[in-house]
C-alpha cells in the first residue's frame, strides 16, 4: 500500500512529505503549537457570549498532578438495551480559559484516551437565530507523553475513555485554571460557597457518584444572595445519588456487582448539561457522544436541579422525562405509540419512593378519561389508535403501567427490564412487544393478564396468550378499574359466564329444558342434555365444548349421567385450548355405568378456557346420548 501510494504520487508529479511527525524527533522541531504564552483571541468576541470569560487574574496551573480511576466495564446501550448509556467521560475538575494552550502530560501505559474542552456539545450547524456558535466544544486523541490543545471558546476539561484502564492513572496539567466544582464526599458545604464566589469560572460542575451537573456559576452566585438558597449541597447531591440509584438504575434491575455484565449499572455518570441553545426544543435527551441530557439554561431548568425541596416533594417533571428517554427500551417492549408514555415512568417510581403527591407530577385530569376509556367495550388495538386516547394521550398510557405497579408491586419493572437485556431477539413488530410486556407481567404477578390487556384495547397475539393461560390462572378482579393517584378501586369481581355447546341437541322433543346443552350446567341433576333425535339420525361421536369465559385452574371434570339406564356415554376423550383452535389431548376415560357423579381427574392442573369433550359411544350400544351435568373441578 506504501508503494502504491508513493508511486500514485510521483504518477501525477507531486513528491511531499506525509502529515506526521517522525519517530525520535525532538519536541523542538516538531510543528505542534506549544507556545504556551500565545493566547488565541480570535473568538474573544464570541467566547463572551457564551459559554463565557475567565478573568486574566484567575491563576493558572503548572505542573499539577491529578489521578483518575478509568477502570470500566463496558455496561453500553446495546448491552443494557437501553436508548442511550453514559458514557465513560470523566471530569478532572479543571477549566480551560478561551484560546489559551492547556498541556497534559499522559503517563506511558495509558491508550485509548482522548481530551475534550467544553462540555457544549450540541451542533447548532444550520439552526435559525442562533445564540452562541455551533461548535464550541473541542476533541483530541491523547498520547503518552506531553499533549496539547487550544480552544478558542474555552471550557470545561474532561478525560474521554475507549477502553478500561485497571490502574488509576496520574495526569500532569498546565495552563487550566481550577473549577470549583461541588464534589460529594469530597467537598465542605461552606468552603465551597466561598470557593464559588471567589471564582471567575464561567461554569462549574455539582458531582455525584450517579449523576454530574454542568452549571453556571452566575445563576448559583444569584442563587446564594436569594431568599432560598442553596447551602447544603452536599444534601442535595446525595439525594440525586438516590435518584440515580434507587429510582433509574436499581429500577431497571441494574447493580454494581452484577456477574453479567448486562446487568451491571452503567460504570459511566449520567450528566445534565444546561445550554443557552439546546439543539432541539426546550430540552432533550441524549445521543451518542453527547451528555444525557441537554436543558435550556433558565431558572426553570437551573431550580429544578438545584433546589433540594422540589427534588424530593415537587415536579422535576423535565430532567426524570428526558432521562427517562435514555433508558426507554424500544428495541424489546416500548412499542412506539409509547415513545412519550414510558420515559414518564421514572417521574412516578420518584414521587413513590419520597411518597409524593402523583398528581404534582403532571396533573390529574387525564386519568378519569383514561379509566373510562378502559371500563368500556373497547375493540383490540384502540389503545394505540382510539380518538379517545389521542388528547393527553402519553400520560393515558401511562395509566396501566401504573396499575400494575401500585396493584402487583414496583418490582414488576426490573423484571421486565432484567428479561429484555437477555432477551434472544430484538422485536421488530408491534404486536411482538405488546407480547412481551403481556407475558413478563403476567409472570411476575403470577395470573394471566389477557383480560387486563383487553379491556385497555392492547392486542396479543393467540401464541403469547396460549402461553400463558397454559401456565397461570385467569384474573379474577377489574383491576384496570384501579385508580393509581387515589389508590382505589380495581377490586369488584369480574363475572364470568361459563358456556356450553354440542355438536347435537334435542330442542323440541325433551321439553323447555331438557334437551339442551345448557341442562348440564344448571346445577340439577334431574335436568339433562340430550342428542338430537327428533329429526335425522344423529349418532356417536358427539362433542361438547365447555366455555370458563377466561383461563381457570383445573384439576379435572365431573360428569353426571341421566337418571336412566339408557343413553349413558361410555368412552370419552377430553382435550384442552386456550383459542379454541389449537387442542391439546388430555387423556381418555370410561364413564361409570351409574347414575352418579364421575370425576376424571387430570394427571397435573391445568389452566385453560376450552375444554372438549368428545363422546365417543355408550354403555347400551344405542346411537344417542345424554349427561345431566359436565363442569371443571377447580
């Protein structure tokens, strides 16, 4: 390749030499920008703007060492299945002044690692009434030895890693000026207000273990002089930390120590960086290579983070919503009419762990449609498309994940979280999706769901319910009648009609009752179901279908022959569904020849709707049949 490229260069009459230094030359003659007495003011103008100016009197740093722990392991997005992960980004704690030469000196054995200066990485590139620059931020590949970069904006320092490094590894930094940032555990609530004030940083970071904050310093110096100021920020970060830990990690099943790594929390720090121009509306959340999340910088967003009241019993509404977007798992169970609903989830698993009101989340007026919209005779798939639904439609959907949660328990979400990451496929089809939300629920509250689903106009498919009617009982209670900000309802009982048919029936001949199927579930053994045989010849075999009206648990079936000696089935066959379409073969048996209760008993519960009883021929040899009385025993 080297000589085809020296001799493609030399085919077209140019000889040059390539872009890079040579091995062993010394720093002096290399052409790298190493005056660390040039100050680029090129962007003064613009610097001022935003992100702003450190003071010529601030003091700049030589020789500083400072040690970081790069050891990580790879918890990504496509492992976690998550929409975005943090990323392994981690802060040093110093500021870069605009166009001024910051030097890091990287220790040999240290690969894989990059500088950036700025922590505003939103490309503005095209936008319309722009408020700062487009690209302020800078990036650069980091070798072992002396390393240099320049940006004309200035802005905070961070150390970006590829790869996990299993020594803390020790930098050596000149020419950065220190931010003070809050550190928790590190930092003394009081000195760090003075530190602040004394400051000419334009932006400062609060640091938690979870969860890190790009702020800036003006808005937290006005804050100090207001009448609720910030002055224990070391309450405020650990309560984030929680936030962090208990409400996004732990809630999707994640921990540290997880043996799989596909459940080990995320090693990288989830940020929230406030910006003068976020790149798309008023906030949004994260995509590869940029913070999690990207906040408007005003007094909304900026209070939200700081106000320690409004974290624990108030509406963080904006900064839960678009974390809540990162951690939204499309690709298994978040079909998309939910791309709005299920990021929410995270503001309610807050409010409940601090026992919040939920209506200060985002109001309340949406839920009383929404339960009506359940209670109902809805058609399969309105829950996505219904008119009904649209208006406040993302906080609607929300109702029944809130349902299962306050009815069944919050757990249910790191269950369901903890089976997409091991999942063997991704879904690609809605109704895939809605499967997979109906079966883990309905296996974590250990009952089948089918009824729960329906009545919130969510289809699924016959396979999945099938499935899990073959392994749970059915739901006994309308709990999508529950009321998730009051805690009520959700416990009248469901009605269910159990029905019968046969392939023959006498209609006419037997009387008003007697003849019909529905004989055999009126409880009377003096009442009887009859094959036809006033008109035709009908004969053996004959099939009866036994309807519970939803998944029961049963151990078997009672038979009831007619207080006759004649018409008494003999040999039958039973099989089971949960469709009506696909039948499972039970086993086979022999009636007794007496006018008696006859229970067969199944060789292990089982949980169906459908059961089929095929009789097969009768004690007398006659053409005809007749039962008193045929049900499940639960």
């Amino acid at each position: 390749m080297f000589l085809l490229s020296l001799v493609s260069c030399k085919k077209y009459g140019y000889e040059f030499e390539d872009g890079y230094n040579k091995p062993g030359t010394p720093e002096s003659e290399q052409t790298l920008d190493t005056s660390m007495n040039y100050i680029d003011k090129s962007l003064y103008t613009r610097a001022r703007i935003f992100p702003g100016m450190v003071e010529a009197a601030e003091p700049r740093l030589k020789d500083v060492k400072f040690t970081l722990d790069l050891n990580f392991s790879a918890a990504n997005s496509y492992l976690l299945r998550i929409a975005v992960a943090p990323l392994p980004q981690y802060s040093t704690g110093f500021y870069a002044p605009a166009g001024e030469l910051i030097k890091i000196i990287v220790p040999q054995g240290a690969d894989g690692l990059s500088v950036q200066v700025g922590g505003h990485t939103d490309d503005l590139t095209g936008q319309m009434n722009l408020k700062r620059d487009p690209l302020i931020y800078t990036r650069k590949q980091l070798y072992p030895g002396a390393n240099f970069i320049r940006n004309p904006y200035g802005g905070t320092i961070y150390i970006n890693a590829a790869f996990g490094i299993e020594r803390p590894v020790e930098f050596t930094i000149t020419g950065a000026v220190k931010s003070p940032d809050f550190v928790l555990g590190k930092s003394n609530d009081a000195e760090w207000i003075k530190e602040v004030r004394a400051s000419t940083v334009p932006w400062l970071e609060l640091r938690s273990k979870r969860v890190i904050f790009l702020i800036p310093r003006d808005f937290l110096i006005r804050n100090f002089d207001s009448a609720k100021p910030l002055t224990n920020p070391t309450a405020l970060m650990n309560a984030w930390n929680t936030v962090f830990e208990e409400d996004y990690n732990k809630w999707m099943g994640l921990s540290d120590n997880a043996i799989d790594n596909r459940d080990r929390s995320p090693q990288g720090t989830w940020r929230e960086v406030l910006d003068i121009q976020p790149s798309v509306g008023y906030g949004h959340s994260g995509v590869p290579g940029a913070p999690a999340v990207v906040a408007t910088m005003d007094d909304e967003w900026f209070n939200s983070i700081v106000s320690i009241d409004q974290l624990l019993h108030g509406a963080n509404w904006g900064t839960y919503h678009e974390f809540g977007h990162n951690c939204q798992q499309h690709s298994i169970w978040s079909w998309s009419t939910l791309d709005e609903t299920t990021n929410n989830l995270f503001s309610y698993k807050v409010a409940h762990r601090n026992g919040a009101d939920f209506a200060m989340q985002h109001g309340d007026e949406w839920v009383k449609p929404a339960l009506d919209f359940a209670a109902k005779n809805v058609s399969l798939n309105s829950f996505d498309t219904d008119v009904d639904m649209r208006e406040d439609g993302a906080f609607k959907k929300m109702i029944p994940f809130l349902q299962i949660f306050g009815i069944y328990g919050y757990d249910a979400m790191p269950y369901l979280y903890t089976a997409a990451r091991h999942a063997q496929r991704y879904s690609i089809i809605e109704i895939d999706k809605h499967d997979f939300v109906y079966e883990r629920f309905s296996e974590y509250a250990k009952v089948d769901l089918k009824l729960f689903f329906e009545a919130w106009g969510i289809a699924i498919s016959s396979q999945s319910r099938s499935k899990i009617s073959a392994k749970f009982p059915g739901l006994t209670k309308k709990i999508w009648t529950y009321n998730p900000m009051t805690k009520t309802g959700g416990t009248d009982p469901i009605a269910f009609k159990t029905t019968i048919t046969a392939s023959s029936e006498e209609l006419e001949g037997e009387g008003e009752i007697n003849g019909h199927a529905t004989a055999m579930l009126d409880g009377l053994d003096n009442t009887f179901w009859h094959s036809r045989w006033s008109e035709g010849d009908d004969n053996f075999p004959y099939t009866l279908i036994l309807n519970t009206g939803t998944a029961v648990a049963a151990k078997g079936l009672y038979f009831i022959t007619r207080n006759s000696g004649a018409q008494r089935p003999k040999n039958v066959e039973i099989y089971t569904s949960n469709d009506e379409k696909t039948w499972t073969l039970v086993g086979s048996t022999v009636i007794t020849n007496a006018f008696a209760r006859y229970n067969y008993n199944f060789p292990a519960t089982i949980n169906a709707q459908f059961y089929k009883v095929i009789l097969k021929d009768s004690w007398t040899g006659e053409q005809w049949a007749a039962l008193s009385e045929l049900n499940v025993i639960k």
